[in-house]
C-alpha cells in the first residue's frame, strides 16, 4: 500500500464525520435507533455532540427516515446494487462519493457516550504506528465501525462487498488498520436494547 505523508495534527477541514444509521434496531422494536429519544433529544445529537469540533462535514448513512436525518447532515443511502442489508461498510461505501477530504471518521448513531477525545485518540495513535485506518477496542472488545481512515483506502469496498463480504474487522484488517485502545469501555456504549437505553440514561451527560 502506498504511503502517505500525513500532518502530526488533523485539523477539522481535513475530516468529514460519517454517522452511520442503517441498522434495523430490531432489539429496541424495531425503531430507528439513532432517533431514540435520550433525556429528551436523540441519540444521534449525542453522537455529533463528540464529532462536530473535529471535522468540516456530517454525512449520515441512511435509508429510512431521510428527513428527519437532514436537520443533521447530508444524507446518504446504501448503493442501488445493495439491498440495504449489507452492514456498516455499505455505509462507508455510500458516503465515499461525497467525501472531500482527505479523512473521514466513522461512528454508529446509537453512541452516545462517545469521548471528546475520540478522533484525536484514533489520529495519534494511527500516526504513531504509520497506518491509513485506526479503530476502537475498549473493554476488550473491537469497535470495528469506530473508525477513522485515511479516504484513499475507500477504494477497496466496492469489490469487497461485491465479493459477498459484509463483516468490517476482515476488511479493516486486510488494510493493515491500527486497534487503538480506549481506556474507558462505557464511552462505547452501543444502545441496542431498553437496558442499555436505562443505563445510557442513568450515565450520559444530557445535551
């Protein structure tokens, strides 16, 4: 892979934020996760509350409930040749034609714990050991679609995902992608059932 020169600091016009919010929330009902309401607002404004001071653009993935996505970012939906059921990194692929910086990082709508430090974490850590992708691990998990990568390596999802693959770890770690330890395991938080909905509640700062 060929490399590229990187600055030691990522300023926010190099960044562009993608929100990822095509999942089904089948264990919340069925709703649309990142429009669960938390203390009042939805979990997708806790999400761009850690990701607006670092980057110049939102884009959100997204193939329901466009509209009410647009208060937030651009909106964009899965490629025509998926079906919507392809995962986060059909997301990634969606956004890629919009992305006009040179960085793009990646989080899930249903988030709302994210650290303010988080794209300057994974940036430090990816410049440090020389890589183009870095992700999360935090209570010793993977976070494979909290991510930031350089928008170079987006030209290997297309045929990934032709090629019938949908799971992101496999991809992430065929472009040699940085693990970058997080030290607080809740700040990961992912709101996928009414426990941890509760326990976001009863932990997140209110907006």
């Amino acid at each position: 892979m060929t490399a590229i020169s990187q600055p030691a600091q990522l300023a926010p016009r190099e960044v562009t934020a993608l929100i990822l919010a095509g999942g089904q929330g089948r264990r919340l009902g069925g709703v649309d996760k990142g429009l669960v309401q938390l203390h009042d607002h939805p979990l997708v404004e806790y999400v761009l509350r850690a990701l607006q001071p670092h980057v110049a653009h939102v884009l959100i993935s997204a193939n329901q409930h466009q509209e009410q996505y647009r208060q937030y970012g651009q909106v964009v939906a899965d490629p025509p040749e998926f079906d919507g059921s392809q995962g986060p990194l059909a997301g990634l692929l969606a956004a890629a034609p919009h992305v006009t910086t040179p960085w793009l990082v990646a989080a899930g709508c249903d988030m709302p714990a994210l650290p303010n430090d988080y794209v300057t974490h994974l940036y430090a850590t990816l410049i440090a050991q020389g890589g183009q992708i870095a992700f999360a691990h935090a209570g010793a998990r993977d976070h494979s679609i909290c991510l930031l990568l350089h928008t170079h390596t987006l030209a290997t999802l297309r045929a990934y995902l032709q090629g019938g693959r949908r799971a992101v770890l496999p991809w992430l770690e065929s472009q040699q992608a940085v693990r970058v330890i997080f030290d607080h395991a809740q700040a990961f938080l992912n709101v996928n059932t009414p426990e941890e909905l509760a326990l976001a509640q009863a932990s997140v700062t209110p907006l």
